[in-house]
C-alpha cells in the first residue's frame, strides 16, 4: 500500500474504528476525544523536554494526527478541505517578532 495519500490515511483510520466499533463503544465521543489529544500534546512535549529523540517525537505525532483524522470522522467533517481553507489564510498572515521568536497569527493594531 502506497502511504502517500491522505485519502488513504483516513482509510486506515476508519478501518481501525470499524474494528473496535467506536461509533457505538463511544470511540466518538468529542470530550474523550479532546482528552485523549491533549494526552498526545503532553506526549509529544515530553519526547522534546526530555530529549527523547526523533523517534519517540515521531511516533507521538502520528499518534496525534492519528485522532485528528478520527476526531474529523468522528465529528463528521473534511480535514482536508478544513486544512487547505486555514491554510489559505495563513499563507496571508504577516510575520511579527515576540519577545524574540517569530509568530505568524492575526495580530490586533
């Protein structure tokens, strides 16, 4: 299986609720899903303070695109169309320094 598409991605996510029947165990539930994410982030920010190395950051982010995918079938929406719509704004955002680091947002005046 080619693991370029992100059709194909969504598709492995779906089989994996199918298999465990998320959408009637509460696999789908919004507030768990939010929780379980959150539980990523916190993964994902341990593998960086800690030095845990690339693997361990990469396997925790793909945990957390894993629930993001599941999270948009879950709630019934199109990441992809929802990505390239924000990332279209982004694009448009301009870059300010904050307290010596670079963000890119919608600054007020």
């Amino acid at each position: 299986m080619s693991k370029d598409s992100y059709e194909q991605m969504l598709d492995a996510v779906r089989e994996f609720h199918a298999k465990h029947d998320f959408a009637n165990t509460g696999g789908h539930d919004l507030r768990f899903r939010v929780a379980l994410m959150a539980e990523e982030l916190g993964e994902i920010s341990a593998a960086v303070t800690k030095g845990k190395g690339k693997e361990c950051l990469s396997e925790e982010c793909a945990d957390l695109l894993i629930l993001l995918l599941g999270t948009s079938i879950a709630a019934d929406f199109d990441l992809n169309d929802a990505f390239w719509a924000k990332m279209t704004r982004i694009l448009e955002r301009k870059g300010k320094i904050v307290d010596g680091i670079l963000r890119v947002s919608d600054f007020e005046s």
